[in-house]
C-alpha cells in the first residue's frame, strides 16, 4: 500500500502500536512534525506532548514524556520513554510524569535545568490537551 506506512511505539514497558499509517504527528523536540508515506529520513528527539496516528482502521493519540523517533519512506518508529494511551493518561499518571520531571530537577545540573523546566511545560500543555491540570 503506497498511500500508508508501518507505525510502531514502543515504551520500555511494552509495544504499544504496530499498525500501518496514514500520518503520523510527533511531538518534535525542535517542533511539531507530521510524518507520512514516503517522507524524507529524519531522526528527532520527542518532548512530552501527543503522538497522533492516523490509519485506515482509525486514529489513535498517545501521551509520550520523551524519546526518539525515527521516520523513513516506508515507516515510522517511536522509542519513548513513557507513553501510554490517551485514554489510559488519568490525573494521577499525570501527576507521576510531573514528580518525574520534578525529581529530575533537583538532582540536575545547571546546565540542565532550562531543559527541564521547559518538560515541565511541555507536560502542563499536555495535560491542558487531555483536559488535566498540573498542581502546584
């Protein structure tokens, strides 16, 4: 099928899709990038954000904390660091990304902590796409 292309996400806890693609967006740590058949090769770090995939059976969206992707001609592979389901993403998973980044943050050094303090606003903008808040 030239119009689709194979799609996977996987998380260290388990595979979470492997299904072929219309369009895949991605939550690019430089920008938001879309992916689709026969796109140029590209490799991008993620921000926490949305995975939005879209398929001949359907769409799907997943909530991811970082990771990689990688996007080719024939298909997209996501490597994430977290990533569930939206519909499994509940206040209190939320909440746990949050003390993540939070515990990341005072064992960082200075260098990092721009970049965490920009996850942890990368996390509150996805909590406001799920219709979550981040306390505190």
């Amino acid at each position: 099928m030239a119009d689709t292309m194979q799609f996977d996400l996987v998380s260290p806890e388990r595979s979470l899709a492997s299904l072929q693609a219309t369009s895949v967006q991605l939550p690019g740590a430089d920008g938001d990038l879309t992916a689709m058949p026969n796109h140029a090769p590209t490799i991008t770090t993620l921000r926490p954000g949305i995975v939005r995939v879209s398929s001949p059976e359907g769409d799907a969206e997943f909530a991811v904390t970082g990771g990689f992707a990688e996007v080719s001609a024939n298909g997209t592979s996501v490597l994430a660091e977290r990533a569930l389901p939206t519909s499994e993403v509940t206040q209190d998973v939320l909440d746990s990304f949050v003390s993540d980044a939070a515990a990341a943050s005072e064992n960082a050094t200075a260098e990092n902590l721009d970049e965490l303090a920009k996850r942890t606003v990368d996390i509150a903008a996805m909590a406001a796409d799920l219709g979550l808040s981040v306390k505190g």
